[in-house]
C-alpha cells in the first residue's frame, strides 16, 4: 500500500465495461460495510478505458488497482506496471493469470503488495481463497468441476429439450449466457484457463493454459444426451486437476455422469468445484458462473481481504511433471449393421485391447440399430487403440463415438 495514512482507500479502475460498471456501483453501495468491517472507505479515484483515462495518473492517485479490462494485452502491462509501483492489485483475468501467472506473482513479491483474483475462476464462488486458505496447508489430491456456465447451460437445455446443439446455442446468445462469440466457451479453452489457475494453487506448481489439453462440447448430438439418460447419466464440460503417477494431470473434456454424482445436478448457467483431500474426504461449492454483479461482489471480496492485510504466498515448489496418458472409463456409442454376431466381434475387439464392458444397451433395427455401451476405467492411450480396431471393422455404418464417464456411483 502506498503511504496514505488517511481513512480513505482511493482505487483506480482499469476496464469499466460489464463487470467494472457493476462494480463502480457495488462500491457506492457497500462503501460503509467495508468501512465497517476494515476502517478504510472505498473510493474510485480513476477509471482508465478505451474512451479515456492516464495509466500513470490513475496509479499516482490511488492505493489500490482493480483490473477489469480482460485479455492479456495491454493487461498485463497495466497490472505489472501497477504491482512495481507497490500497487496491491485485483483482477478478474482469467486469460492473464494463465498465461503470465508466474510473473506476476513475482512481481507482487518482489514488490511486497497483494495480487487477487479470485473473480477469475468460477464466478461468485470463493474457490480461490478456500484452496489457498481453508486449504492451504491440505496436500490437495484433485480439484474439479463444472467452471464454464454458457456450456452447461447448453449442455443442460440440449437434454432437457432434446434440441440439437445449434439451436440451444442461439437460445444461450438469445438469453445472454453466451457471448456472439462463444468460440472459447464452446471449445474448452476458457475452462482450461480456470483449471490451469486452479491446479497451479492446488499443487502449487507453475501451470500454463499451453499444459492444458482440453476437449469442447462441439461434436455432441442430442441422441447422445437421450441414450444416455437411459443409461442414468448426464453430460457436463468438466475441467479435472489431479495429481496421476508422481505428476499431475490438468485436461478439460465433456464427460458423463452418474446420477448420485454431486456435479450431476447442477444445471443451467452454475458452476461447481469439488476438492477432495484425504483429511476432507471432498468439498463441494456451487453458485452463479458469471453476472456483472455477481462477479463484481467476487472483486469486493478480493479488496477487503487486502485492506484486511492477509497475504496468501503464491511461490511455486517443485515443477511436478506432466502425466499425459491417464485411465478413463468411457460410453461408447456405435451405429452397425443389423445383423448377428456384431456385439461379439466388438466385445472380441475391446476384449482383445483389455477393455472392459460395464454395462450395454442395444437400440433400434435395421439402418437405425446402434449399440450404447460403458466400458470401466482403462489407459485412454489403449481405449484409442481398441477405437481404432472397431472403427476398421465393416460392421459400423459411422465413426464410433466416445465420450469419458466418471465411473464411480454416489448414494
Ligand atoms: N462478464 C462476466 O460475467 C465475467 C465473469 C467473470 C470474469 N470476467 C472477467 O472480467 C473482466 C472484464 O470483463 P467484462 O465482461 O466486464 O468486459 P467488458 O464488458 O468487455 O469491459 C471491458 C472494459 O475494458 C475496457 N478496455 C478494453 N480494452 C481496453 C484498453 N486497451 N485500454 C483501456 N481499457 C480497455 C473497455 O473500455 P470501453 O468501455 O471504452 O470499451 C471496457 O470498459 C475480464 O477479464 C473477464 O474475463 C467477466
């Protein structure tokens, strides 16, 4: 903090578009309560947007900066030339922090000021500080969830209504749960980004986007969602952190649940994050994925834990290594030919690789006859193997399809 010993705290506002507005807003009205609870009232002493504003003026007159700009150019910029300048600051970038996170966590250091961010992960809820707090003496074993909430909408009305992803996808735009372009929703990259963020708190290990091998919700079809209802499962985008074999694993892909599940149930635009360690069995937190308001009340949160002068300490430990073939049980969807012997020859072709068939429900007749399987845990690296051999087969009549499923089944 800069020396100003008078009760006020001047706080420069980078970025005032959805999130900045409702944050503007939310210090007028909760001015007093932060008074209250730490002595210092929040004021906003500059706002810098593309309209107007000075970087350099805004930094001089205040003793805090928010960053509410998002991408990572001019972001970064900003944010470190404010951290040098022994600026605590507060972001809700969840592209900056997974892509330039370790340098500026060095320069919070090196500066001896606070850097938070706990916007920038799933929403309104206070994962952030519970893995660096709550949990921060936890040897955390994985941290996963639903942290995107366009495509679980999405992925919550296609089955609900059995309407095919297109149209879904223009009802989300139409309801303000996507953006005009979706493109990193959609495609996995933005739960990437959270899940790099989480799983570099979690293992306290550097994790970049670039470490994060994700998988969208593009290539679903409705009849999935349908087929698999029958199997009691539901589909999610989820992101998964786990430490695999000596290492960790950090990947994004939309994947099956069984209903018991505590993820199962989440629908629409909400997010969740479960943490399981061994001395807390698991932790479950869900709330609202995105809002102006409600991450504006995410960015409130960050500035009174700053005036309250915690500091979580953000060094890295060792670099754990990457583990890139991990084991996942899979649904298996299958359109052949209506004739005898196909489900022996493809229970020949899974058996042959070591996979295992946990449950299979055989559909319609003639051009419409397909197989829906679950096959139990095994290496993806030897899944894709036996999908190789029964994709050469001549008794399908399209590519199969595959998607992950958690296995294990809650009561
Ligand atoms: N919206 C949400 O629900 C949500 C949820 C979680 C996290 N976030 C994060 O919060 C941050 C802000 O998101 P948002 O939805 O509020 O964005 P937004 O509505 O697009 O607002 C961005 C603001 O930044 C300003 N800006 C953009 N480029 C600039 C530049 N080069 N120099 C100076 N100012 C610039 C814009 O100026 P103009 O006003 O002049 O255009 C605008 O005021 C992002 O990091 C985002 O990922 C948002």
């Amino acid at each position: 903090m800069s020396e100003d010993h008078s009760k006020a705290v001047r706080i420069g506002l980078l970025g005032r578009g959805t999130v900045g507005a409702a944050f503007e807003e939310l210090i007028d009205r909760r001015a007093a309560a932060v008074e209250a609870a730490t002595g210092r009232r929040p004021r906003i002493s500059g706002v810098l947007t593309r309209a107007g504003g000075d970087f350099e003026q805004i930094v001089d007159d205040s003793d805090l900066i928010v960053e509410l700009i998002g991408g990572t150019d001019p972001a970064r910029e900003y944010v470190l030339g404010a951290l040098r300048r022994g600026r605590p600051v507060v972001t809700a970038n969840k592209q900056l922090l997974a892509q330039h996170g370790e340098e500026l966590f060095e320069a919070a250091r090196e500066a001896g000021v606070q850097l938070r961010f706990e916007a920038a992960v799933a929403g309104v809820i206070p994962i952030v500080r519970v893995i660096q707090e709550s949990f921060g003496v936890t040897e955390i074993d994985k941290v996963f969830g639903i942290v995107n909430g366009t495509t679980n909408f999405i992925l919550s009305e296609m089955a609900a209504s059995g309407a095919p992803y297109e149209e879904v996808l223009a009802r989300a735009q139409d309801l303000g749960y996507a953006e005009a372009d979706p493109g990193d929703d959609i495609n996995g990259a933005d739960a990437a980004a959270k899940m790099a963020i989480l799983a570099r708190l979690a293992f306290h290990t550097p994790v970049t986007l670039s470490d994060v091998p994700h998988e969208g919700i593009e290539q679903i079809s409705s009849d999935d969602l349908a087929y698999a209802k029958e199997l009691g499962l539901s589909l999610k985008l989820l992101g998964v952190a786990e430490r695999r074999q000596g290492g960790i694993s950090v990947r994004v892909f939309p994947c099956f649940l069984y209903g018991g599940h505590p993820l199962a149930p989440v629908e629409g635009p909400f997010n969740a994050v479960m943490v399981e360690a061994p001395e807390i069995t698991e932790v479950t937190m869900s709330g609202p994925g995105a809002g102006g308001m409600e991450t504006a009340s995410a960015v409130l949160g960050d500035v009174v834990s700053i005036l309250g002068g915690e500091a979580p300490v953000h060094e890295a430990r060792e670099r754990l290594p990457l583990v890139g073939d991990v084991a996942s049980s899979f649904y298996l969807h299958l359109a052949v030919a209506d004739r005898p012997g196909v489900l022996a020859q493809i229970a020949q072709v899974l058996g042959d690789k070591g996979v295992s068939v946990k449950s299979v429900v055989q559909q319609g007749a003639g051009d419409d006859a397909r197989l829906v399987m679950v096959v139990h845990e095994c290496l993806e690296s030897r899944f894709a193997e036996a999908l190789e051999a029964i994709d050469a087969l001549d008794v399908l009549r399209a590519p199969a399809r595959a998607i992950r499923v958690i296995e294990e089944e809650f009561v």
